[in-house]
C-alpha cells in the first residue's frame, strides 16, 4: 500500500560515502547544536563530566532569543575537535555530524541536495541508503533535538 502524500525525490535511495575531506567540519565558521544524548556521549568518550565538555568545548549561542548550545570552534574556524588531521571524537561525535548529510533541509528537494553535492564530495559515492533508512535519519535528529542552553545545571 502506497503512503498519502508526495513521494520524496530521494524514494530510489540516496549514494553516500564519507570521505574524510574535512569540509563539512573545517574552514567555515558554523554550529554543530549538541542534544542531552550528544552531551553525554561526548563526556564519556572524552572520559570528563558533562560540565566539564561544556566548560571546555562549548559555548552559547543566542537563536532570536533562544539560547541553543554549539560545540566552540578553533580560531581558524575548524571544529574544536578537528586535531591532527581528523576528528578527536568520531566515535563518539554529535549526531548532526554523524548525520551529515542527510538533514531534513538539505533533503528538500533535488536542487538542493545536488548542491549538498557541490561542497561534499561523498555525495553519490558508496552504498545506497534507501528512502526509510534516510528518514529514519532524519526521524533520530527530529527526536533527539538540540538543548536550550538554559536547561543546562553547569
């Protein structure tokens, strides 16, 4: 039985591979948002206390009065945990990373996600995702959403 609604662009699956480039977590100034679970997750790998990751490796940003919590960026604008040439904490990294790029806006439509395409090379290479496995991505972020940073005990 067929779902209601429009397909999405994407109902044959999707090509990707990371390829370890580093574009999607160097160069740019951005956020990576961090939920309670990604709080967590990171605190254990980094084997300090969730106050601590934040002391150290978070900061506040004001979203048109809310108050969300980013992973903080080195000076030169990469990932605080971009070191050595790769991620510090890929076992262990945010879910928006992991995600990547299979998020709700850059699956909108064709057009935009051949322009994911343009700035990562992985899209288009490797296995096929098929149409409920990216959904289910997309489902985890939506379920798992970023902190107000006010809810936080520091």
């Amino acid at each position: 039985m067929n779902e209601p609604g429009p397909h999405p662009f994407y109902k044959d699956g999707l090509r990707f591979s990371c390829t370890r480039c580093s574009l999607c977590c160097r160069f740019d100034s951005g956020f990576v948002w961090l939920s309670r679970a990604d709080l967590s997750r990171l605190a254990s790998g980094l084997n300090i206390s969730v106050r601590e990751t934040i002391s150290r490796y978070c900061r506040t940003v004001d979203i048109g009065g809310f108050k969300q919590l980013s992973l903080r960026e080195q000076e030169n604008k990469d990932c605080i945990f971009w070191l050595n040439g790769a991620c510090s904490v890929y076992g262990s990294r945010p879910l928006q990373c992991e995600s990547y790029p299979f998020w709700a806006h850059q699956l909108a439509d064709r057009e935009t996600w051949s322009e994911t395409a343009g700035s990562c090379p992985g899209v288009g290479l490797g296995r096929l995702y098929h149409a409920r496995e990216i959904e289910s991505i997309v489902e985890n972020r939506r379920v798992e959403p970023p902190l107000n940073a006010d809810s936080i005990d520091r």
